[in-house]
C-alpha cells in the first residue's frame, strides 16, 4: 500500500513478544558473508548463497516489469534502484520486522526499501506485485487520488500470487478481496473522497471497493481510464481529471454517482474476472559484490525499529553498534547512530567519518548536518560533495536546495531541488523543498503544485506536526500566490 503499509514502515514502534533476538554473527567474526546483488533496478543485500542471490534478483525484475506492463501501455524504469534487504533465515527477518508481516516496504531517506525473507511464497510475492506498483506509479502520475494509487496497487496483485513461482495474470480477484461483498458496498462518493483519514481497522473496505472500480474501469471504458491516466500525468487536479474522464459521474451532477453505484454492483454479481494471462520478458544484467561486515551491522541496526520490543533489546542494539564500530570505527551510519544514542556532539563524529571514509557520501551528508547554522560555507561544500559521490540522492539533492534557498540563492537552488523531485517524487520533504524553492522564484504554479503533491504523498501514519508544517506551507503559498484584489 502506498502510505499507510500494507505491512508497515520502517519507524513503526510496534508491542511485541518479550524473547531476546537471536544472536549474530558476521562475518568478520566467524558467521556468513552477506552479498550486493545489483540488478538494473534492484539492489539485494543478502546472506542467501550468491546462486540464491541471483535467482531473487531476477525474480525481483520480472515481477517489476509485469506490474508495470499490467498498469501503463509502455514500459516505465524508475531512475532509483531500490534496495531490497532479503534475510536467508525466516527467523531472522522477523527479527526485525512488524509482527505477523510477510514482507515490508519502506520509502526510506535515501532509497525505497523492500525487506522480507529469502524464500518467496504467496504472500511475499503479492506485497511485492503491490509496493512495487507503487513504487511504479510514483514515477508516473504526478498527481495520484487515493482511491486510484490503491485500486492499481491491488489489481497488480496477481502478477504474484503463487506459492511455488510467478503465475502472472491480471484481471483476477486478488486473494483476500471480497468483490461479493458489494450488498455492503462502500458507496462511491465515500471511495472517491478517500483522503487518508481512515479510522484504524477500516481499510480494508477502501481496498476492496478501489479494487473493484479500478477493475471496471480498465474492462468496460479503457479509453475515458486512459485519458484519466493521461491527465493525472500531467499534474491535473485529481477531481478535476475525473469529471473531465467520466462526465457520466460528475459528482456535482445529482444521482450521478448513484448510476455508478448500481453500475458497479451489477459488475460485481456479473463481472468478468478469469485471469488473462501477462506475458513479459527479464534479462536483467546481474553483478555481486560483497558486503563490508560493519555495513551489515549498520544495516540491521536501520532495520531495528521495524522489529518488535524484545527482551535485552537496548543491550543487545549496543553490542551490535560497537561490534560495528569495531570493525570500522569510521562508518558514518554507525558514528551517527553512536551520537544520537550518548546525545554527544555530532560533529566530531562526522569530521572522523569524513577522514576515515572520504568517498562515502553519506560521511558528508553526517558532517553537513552535525555543522553549527553560521558555517554556511563549509555546509554547503560538504553537501555538493555529498551530491558529486551520489547525484543519485534525492535527500542529500534537497538539503543542498534547501541550504541555498535559506542562502538566499534560489536561482541556484532550482536545478538540484528540480532534480530531487525527479528522483524522489514521493518524498514529501523533497517535494516541499521544491515548491518552497519555486515560490521564491515567483513560479507559483509550480510551487502550488508542489505543495499539493507533498500532502499527497505523505503517509497516512505520518507525523501529524510533519503534516501540520506542509499545511502551512501550503496556505501560505497559497496566499503568495492569491492574485491582487481576491
């Protein structure tokens, strides 16, 4: 799911089971090797076997091409490879994940994130068909209602739901979903309005009732879908493009929803829903490196708030951060996660991760950070440093425009913030950075719409403050831009 997880965020801070975590072992002392498996739009961290390893990447790549041919006419690569952090051992994948998930996605501050076990069954398999039409779709549709980014989440779903391999179709009911649940049917302008705000527990009649939408639209008016798809590529409104698509059900037209209603719940006694078979090809150009020790540690200690409380949890999380440390006393995730666990002085850390690891972008980002606010100069050489080592990095992109445009300077903010959106259009940071940029250069089209697009995409277990500040800033474009007189 797109931002309230169907399995969960990363920062989930969930209850659990009070057992202490399985001890680990790198390899650095003894335990297996992990691997980087870089595929054309995938990056697996993995302790799987390098044969395992690979046959995960490719597997990875097909489900991703057939989800985004089952969604969009033509193929669509997202320019960001996602990160996809496989665990060999079941045990030790739910070690760090939410109770009772099958796989779980992030979109994390540099990267999207997948982590899941290394054996794929049905379940894996379908959250993957569904974050990574997500994921696709970011990329797409610039602007994405709620009921729509779900609907084509979930009918991507079959293109994964086997057991044993990939038996990819699309136009069946996924597993889980009640179409025959219609006499309780959510009516449609409840689904059309669907903004978030959803009480705990109540999803799973959105879902159902987007499915089905999404279902009858790509079966019975594929042009008028198409020309929807088309506008919200384009940035329209979202309402907007949809009284233009289907003026038949212009909601501003009394009883015209109320055909819809009865429109879809004749398509859910008589649909057509066998699965049509979705053929598509993947030879994905696959390397493997290996895996530093305390890069894995710094891994796992990422992953760890995922997990749920465990038993000796705090000792345990500092024994892995100085075993990490250990082995590189210059690792800026680790010197990060050291500062912010004593509360010590940052920027001593981040001067030694500098020194130790000066090709590592992320030692800049830390240093530009851990920086007092009068070192203008020496933040903004460390963020172009950090941006020259990974032009790939929407976060370390945005914080270079953000640190101009409160410079002053944003003429020359513009490009890096314009380059973060393309990058990380589903950030709500990055978009918010932009259209603060574009305001100030008086593009108030452009800064309304990205403004617009922050609340879009910001999760629904977001940071309500979080929330509150894109709001402001969103009404205060607003007012910036209100024409003389109105």
């Amino acid at each position: 799911m797109r931002r309230a997880a169907l399995i969960a965020i990363l920062a989930a801070g969930l209850a659990g089971c009070a057992t202490s975590r399985s001890s680990f072992r790198c390899e650095a002392r003894g335990g297996r090797g992990w691997l980087a498996v870089y595929s054309d739009q995938f990056v697996v961290v993995t302790d799987l076997d390098e044969e395992d390893a690979r046959a995960l990447a490719a597997e990875l790549d097909l489900i991703r091409i057939a989800v985004a041919s089952s969604l969009f006419q033509r193929r669509h690569d997202p320019p960001v490879r996602a990160t996809v952090i496989a665990f060999r051992s079941t045990a030790d994948y739910q070690a760090f994940a939410p109770a009772g998930s099958a796989a779980y996605y992030s979109r994390g501050t540099t990267d999207p994130k997948i982590v899941l076990p290394g054996s794929l069954g049905i379940e894996q398999r379908r959250v993957l068909a569904h974050e990574l039409a997500h994921h696709v779709s970011s990329y797409v549709l610039l602007r994405e209602p709620r009921w729509f980014s779900e609907g084509l989440a979930t009918w991507a779903e079959t293109v994964g739901t086997t057991s044993t391999g990939i038996r990819m179709v699309t136009g069946a009911i996924p597993p889980g979903r009640r179409v025959l649940a219609r006499p309780q049917r959510m009516p449609a302008r409840q689904l059309l309005a669907w903004d978030g705000t959803v009480p705990p527990g109540g999803l799973g009649p959105y879902y159902d009732a987007a499915w089905l939408l999404v279902h009858y639209l790509v079966n019975e008016h594929p042009e008028p879908l198409r020309a929807f798809e088309g506008r919200l590529a384009g940035a329209e409104d979202p309402d907007d493009a949809f009284r233009a698509a289907f003026p038949q059900w212009n909601p501003d037209v009394p009883g015209a929803l109320d055909r819809l209603d009865g429109e879809l719940d004749l398509w859910a006694r008589n649909g057509r829903f066998d699965g049509k078979p979705l053929q598509v090809d993947s030879s994905p150009s696959i390397s493997v490196q290996p895996v530093e020790p305390a890069e894995v540690h710094a891994i796992r200690l990422l992953l760890w708030a995922g997990g749920a409380s465990r038993e000796g949890d705090d000792a345990a999380l500092r024994a892995e951060l100085d075993e990490g440390l250990a082995e590189d006393p210059y690792h800026p995730l680790l010197l990060r996660q050291l500062a912010r666990r004593d509360g010590r002085d940052p920027l001593p850390m981040a001067r030694l991760a500098v020194e130790g690891r000066p090709g590592d972008p992320r030692a800049w980002s830390f240093l530009a950070e851990s920086l007092p606010p009068d070192a203008v100069a020496d933040r903004e050489a460390a963020l172009r440093r950090a941006t020259e080592l990974a032009p790939s990095n929407a976060i370390a992109l945005s914080a270079l425009a953000e640190m101009l445009l409160q410079a002053g300077r944003s003429g020359e903010a513009l490009p890096p913030a314009r380059k973060a959106v393309q990058l990380g259009p589903f950030s709500p940071g990055v978009l918010d950075t932009y259209a603060a940029v574009a305001a100030d250069l008086g593009n108030c089209p452009q800064a309304q719409l990205a403004s617009r697009r922050a609340l879009d995409v910001f999760p629904d277990e977001g940071d309500p403050a979080q929330r509150a500040r894109l709001e402001t800033r969103m009404a205060a474009i607003r007012e910036r831009c209100r024409p003389e007189g109105k």
